[in-house]
C-alpha cells in the first residue's frame, strides 16, 4: 500500500495542485504514518499497487522526498508491514 503525506499535499501552491489532482481521484482513509510527529498524516492511496506507484513516480518527477513525502508499507519481500517508510 502506498500513502501521501496529507500536510505536505494540502499546501496551496500550482505545483501542489498537480499532485492533489493525482491523489484526488483513488484518495482512502488518513493513517498516521510518523507517529509522534504533528504533520505525521497521510492519506492513502485507494487503488491497486501498480496505479499507486505510478502516481509516486509521477510525484517524485516533480516533488523531492523532503517536499511531498510519501510512504510504503511493503517491506523489502513486498509483503506488508505494520510501519511505514518514506520512499
């Protein structure tokens, strides 16, 4: 499963639009993906694997990993795990 953080997502700037625009259409539940820290949500992306990759991709065409973070729980055999990490 893959995640956006929801703090970085809802800043209001035409490259933030871009991304929001991407997430809009498959956007799930809010999760806490830091915990302990008080931008640590994010919203997940509702749709399978290989579309929610994709949307990373496209993000991270655009984003660093420090501007709009996103998150995975696979682990490094694919399965998932109970934590999250930034990719």
């Amino acid at each position: 499963m893959f995640a956006v953080n929801l703090g970085d997502l809802v800043q209001d700037s035409l490259d933030h639009r871009m991304a929001q625009m991407l997430v809009a259409p498959v956007r799930g539940d809010v999760i806490t993906a830091e915990p302990g820290r008080v931008d640590g949500f994010a919203v997940l992306l509702a749709c399978d694997d290989t579309r929610a990759q994709a949307i990373v991709d496209v993000i991270r065409l655009k984003f660093a990993k420090s501007a709009l973070r996103c998150y995975t729980n696979a682990g490094k055999t694919g399965k998932p795990t109970k934590t999250w990490r930034r990719i």
